[in-house]
C-alpha cells in the first residue's frame, strides 16, 4: 500500500526519539560493566606461587614473572609484570592459573602515549632477597 514505507519509518523515529535511551553518555557517566568482561589484570600476590603456568599459556609472551628463594627454602614470587601492548585479552592466563590469583578488572581505559606506559608492574617485592631462581618470559 502507498504510504506503508513512510509510515514504518516515522514509526521508527518516533520510538527512538521519544523511547527509552539505549545509548550511555560516556565519558560523563561510566558503563557497568559484567564482572566477567576483559579489561585491565589484578594479582593477589600472596596468592601467586611463581609457577609461570599463566605466562607459559600466553600466546604473545607477554608476562614475565621474577622469583626469589626465600629463607625457607621455597620459590615466592618477586616480580609480576605485563606488556599490555601486547595483550590479546583473550584470558588464557586467568584461565590457567592454578592458584586463581590472576583476575581481570574491569578497567578497559588502557590507551596511552608511551610504550613504556603500556609495561604494567602488577606485584613487586622490593625486601626480596638477591637469589633469583627463575627469570620466566
Ligand atoms: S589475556 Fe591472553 S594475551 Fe593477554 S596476557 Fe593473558 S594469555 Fe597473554
Ligand atoms: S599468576 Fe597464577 S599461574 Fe601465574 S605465576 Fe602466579 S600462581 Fe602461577
């Protein structure tokens, strides 16, 4: 029929103008993001044992974890650190520590003028003893 074309849309633009906004007004107010969305890495470093199964399963070499020998004779964790520049937020790390100490944040504001900015330090232990026992890439 003449006019059916015309009509659907106008009834499309009048929901749209006068419905409810799907839209956010970012930066002004934040998304909520889930829980389970892939932003920037936490590490509970009590957590963490230094295994370096998280950067084994990363496909783009892009956590390196430094370890020390403690006074009792075991391995503890001295360094975490991550080249998000690198990251593909796939989430193989988290996914495959056994400790669950690696977790996502949902902190997705990553951009930055440096490279060096993109290096995040994510655990360091600068009482640590000079020993190194491993140096993981
Ligand atoms: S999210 Fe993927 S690419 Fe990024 S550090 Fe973890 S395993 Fe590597
Ligand atoms: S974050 Fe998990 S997988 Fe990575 S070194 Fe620590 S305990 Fe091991």
């Amino acid at each position: 029929m003449f006019g059916q074309g015309l009509l659907r849309g106008l009834q499309i633009t009048w929901h749209l103008a006068f419905g409810k906004a799907i839209t956010e007004e970012y930066p002004e107010r934040r998304p909520s993001l889930p829980p389970r969305s892939h932003g920037s890495f936490v590490l509970e470093g009590d957590k963490c044992r230094g295994c370096g199964v998280c950067a084994n399963a990363c496909p783009n070499h892009v956590i390196s974890i430094d370890t020390r020998r403690g006074e009792d004779k075991k391995r503890h964790l001295a360094k975490f650190t991550m080249k998000l520049g690198q990251c593909l937020f796939c989430g193989l790390c988290v996914e495959n520590c056994p400790s669950d100490a690696l977790h996502f944040k949902p902190d997705f504001e990553l951009a930055c003028y440096r490279f060096e900015d993109t290096i995040h330090v994510l655990f360091e232990d600068k009482a640590g003893a000079p020993e190194q026992v491993a140096d993981e890439e």
